[in-house]
C-alpha cells in the first residue's frame, strides 16, 4: 500500500500546484480513479490470504448482523434496487459467532453482486431462515440473466469475471470468509423465474440473545 499512498499524495500536491487549470482535471480524476482501484484490488487481496482470527469473533443475533450489514450496503449506493428482507422469527434472535466486519462484507458483497443484475425497478430479496436446529441460511436473491451452466464451477475462481469493471474477488472473498466460519456457500440458477441465488449456511451457537 505505501507506493500507492506515495502516489496518491503527489498527485493530490500536482493538483495543488495546477490550481484553477482545468485542461488538467480530467487526468487528475483518471489518475485517482485508478490509484482508488489499485487500493482496492490490494485490500480484497489481503483478504483473500488473511485468516479470519477467532479471537476477533463475537456472539451477534441473526437479525442484528442482516440488520447491520443492509445498512451498511445501502450506504455505499448511489441508487438502491428494491430490497426486500425476510427474516424467519425462529432465528431471528439466534446467535453466530462471527467476525462483525467480515461476515457483513460477505452480505455487502452478494447484495453488491444482485444489484449489478437488477434494475431500479426490479426487487433483491434478502432471507433469513433456518436450515436446521444449528444452522442458519441467508439467501441473496435477483432477478437477473442467472449463470450459464458452463460457468458454474469457475464462479469462486479468483480473478474469473464476466463484468467488464470487475476484479473477479468478490465471490472468492466470500467462500473465504464463510469457510473461516465454519460455513458454506453456493451460487444456483433460480428455479420458477429468471436470476440467481446465493446462499450462505453459517452455524448457530445454539444460544438465543440474552
């Protein structure tokens, strides 16, 4: 990161030192642009070869991690697709022990990935449910154009994308983080109607909140 902080830093002292002259800005913006895309390759990097330490893992209720990380992408959006969050009241006040930061950017990261394929006009659904007396499920759902069949055992492929503006991380840093947990993952090709699915299984600990 520090050759890219160093960047970063000349170019916001070139910008000062051009002042007012606007010939220049569109480079400046393109030079920022890329430097941002670099800082962010380099971070989904780190994740992708970093643990998720347990010591850094905390009991959080099943509602307040969905709660906390729809918040957090809806921040992040310029626009927001039609979301719409389902909550099964069974688990809603079960527990995970789960990394906060991390497991919210694995909801981040599969909502981000929805929104891609949906339109203003087109809804993402959001579920929460059980899948077993120790487990839960959360299912991302769109509505999009799905996965050709050929692609599905390359969609967790590191760099292996078919967006044009896409690192190919997204997917892989979320197996990672939910193996960390202790879960799985899997993406399928709706059933009734077009769109995919992507589906977490995390453990419970078997514990309501206190």
């Amino acid at each position: 990161r520090n050759p890219l902080t160093a960047i970063m830093a000349i170019m916001e002292a070139l910008g000062g030192e051009l002042g007012q002259s606007n010939e220049y800005d569109e480079y400046l913006y393109h030079m920022r642009s890329q430097v941002e895309r670099l800082e962010l390759l380099m971070k989904n990097l780190l994740t992708l070869g970093r643990p998720v330490k347990k010591s850094s893992m905390k009991r959080m209720t099943v509602q307040t991690l969905v709660d906390g990380s729809v918040d957090v992408w809806k921040a992040r959006r310029d626009s927001i697709p039609s979301l719409r969050v389902r909550i099964d009241p069974t688990v809603a006040t079960k527990t995970m022990l789960v990394d906060c930061g991390t497991m919210q950017q694995v909801i981040v990261n599969l909502l981000d990935n929805a929104g891609e394929h949906a339109t203003t006009n087109d809804d993402i659904e959001l579920y929460a449910e059980s899948a077993g007396k120790r487990k839960v499920r959360i299912r991302v759902v769109d509505t999009g154009a799905g996965i050709p069949p050929e692609n599905y055992s390359r969609v967790f492929e590191p760099f292996y994308t078919t967006r044009k503006a896409g690192t190919g991380l997204g997917l892989s840093i979320v197996q990672h983080i939910v193996t960390c947990h202790g879960g799985t993952t899997k993406l399928y090709n709706n059933e009734q109607g077009p769109g995919l699915t992507a589906e977490v299984c995390l453990p419970l600990t078997g514990q309501n909140s206190a």
